[in-house]
C-alpha cells in the first residue's frame, strides 16, 4: 500500500499489486467504499497475470479530503494524475457504482488513456422514477448531514446487505464507510443530483462490459439498460440473486465475467484453453 501526494492537500492511498504484471486494470469503488472493497477480485486478476492499482478515492478510506466540491469530475482528474505519476499510459478500468460515473468521466476525459471499461450498478445520469427510491436518497443525505458517518453506514449497509447470513460482509462495509470524510461524503452525494453524461457517452469506443446486479436496490436496472444501449457495441451481462453490491455478493459469477472480458480485450489468455469462457457465452448462457 502506498500515498502519493498529488498537490497541496491532496494524498491520495493506493494499493499497487502484481506490479510487475500486465496490462494494468484501475479498480474504482463505490460511494462510502475503499480500494479493499476489491479484495476478492485481487487473487483472480493477479493469478491471470493482470497489475491491479485499486486506489482511495480523495475524500474516503486513508485519501485525504482537501476541502470544497468533491465529484465525479475531480476524482477523475486524480486518477489521470495518479497514472501519470506511475508513468502508466493506459489501463483498463473496472468501476462500481460511484466507480462506475468516474470511469465514465475518465474516459470522456482521456479517451486515450482508457483500453477497455467495465461498468458495474452504475449510470450516466440518475434519475429514478419510483418514489422509494429518492425517499432513500433524501434519508440517506440527511443522515450524513445531521448524524454522521457511523449512522449513514448503519442505515446503507443494510440496504445493500438485508440477508441475516450477510451479517459479515454488511460489518465489513460499515468499517469502510465510517472512515470517509463527512464534508466530502456530503458533498459528493449532492454532486449525483447534477450528474449527467448521457448525452457524451455515446462518444466512447473501447470495449466496454455494463455487469448488472438483477435485485439492485440502489441504482435501477432500467438506468443500467438505458446506460448499455447508449454506448456503442457495449455488452451487458445480468447476474441473478445478486444487488448492488454484487462484486461482493457473487464474486466467482463476477469475477468470471470480468476476467472473460479482460482476456477478450488484451493478449492474456487463460493457459488451459478448455477452461476460457468467452463473454459471449456469459451473455447467451
């Protein structure tokens, strides 16, 4: 685990794993997560030979907050400035949720700097129709704003984790978010309320996967599909019984697929060629 100090204020915490192996993949969290919420996609990307950079965004985990808005934009721009700064000219990216909007961004960005994207419960504008879902929204802004972190993690991890057998991986989640910085937590949530890439997204042309949690409670499965249909030759792959969390919820299925689509998109291979899954065959299992 390493910091680097991208300018006054602003360190950013990251974990550099396998970093002798190639290509690099960028790992993008969700909102309130770390860079360990990653930790069980780490063994499969490094046994297939990947780099794996799974940063902090600025403002969660042990990155600092240095003050003012905090948004998809601006954590964007870290990440170009942290691949910079390790001399790393492309990577492929995986984002979740949050993850997901800033790889969108990155993209948009840097277009060259982005080789494939995998774009997991996440959208380029949110904007639900049910009022469930922004009566969530609302409560969980207020929470942060008038009872603190450890409240709002209580109050989402049991949104994202509702199954009693899910107890250890809803404590695991809480512990992530009670480490981000308030002020930044707050302001990047009012940020999502102005999000609105649907009308640049479909500009992009690297492969991109959109990975979709068949029960997601947080972000509506119908964004996901408006999402997919609007980038071009974009797949999308569903996996039942899963939610939000779906990384975590389903990680072999998960894992599966993204590695299917990592090998489709750069020059590793699985060396047992009777054990490859193409993406294509995910899709139309």
């Amino acid at each position: 685990m390493s910091n680097i100090d991208l300018k006054s204020g602003l360190t950013i915490h990251y974990s550099d794993l396998n970093p002798n192996g190639n290509p690099v993949v960028l790992l993008l969290h969700g909102l309130g997560a770390t860079g360990e919420s990653w930790q069980m996609q780490f063994p499969a990307l490094i046994d297939a030979g990947f780099r794996i950079l799974a940063p902090d965004m600025r403002g969660f985990g042990k990155s600092t907050y240095p003050g003012g808005s905090n948004n998809s934009q601006l954590m964007a721009k870290d990440m170009v400035a942290l691949l910079e700064n390790l001399a790393i000219r492309s990577t492929q990216v995986i984002g979740i949720s949050m993850g997901g909007t800033i790889a969108l961004q990155l993209i948009l960005d840097q277009p060259s700097m982005i080789d494939s994207l995998v774009l997991t419960n996440t959208f380029a504008k949110l904007r639900p129709q049910k009022f469930s879902l922004w009566f969530f929204y609302a409560v969980r802004l207020a929470l942060v704003h008038i009872f603190g972190m450890t409240k709002q993690a209580d109050f989402v991890a049991r949104r994202l984790f509702p199954d009693p057998k899910q107890a250890q991986l809803r404590e695991a989640f809480k512990a992530q978010v009670i480490q981000a910085n308030p002020s930044g937590y707050r302001s990047t949530m009012r940020s999502y309320t102005r999000f609105d890439l649907s009308n640049q997204v479909n500009s992009i042309r690297v492969p991109t996967l959109i990975i979709t949690g068949e029960r997601d409670s947080v972000v509506p499965p119908e964004v996901q599909i408006e999402l997919a249909n609007q980038i071009p030759d974009a797949k999308h792959v569903f996996i039942p019984d899963a939610g939000h969390a779906v990384s975590v919820e389903q990680p072999e299925e998960f894992n599966q697929i993204i590695l299917a689509f990592l090998r489709a998109n750069t020059n590793l291979m699985d060396p047992d060629e009777t054990k490859f899954t193409t993406i294509e065959e995910i899709i139309h299992a």
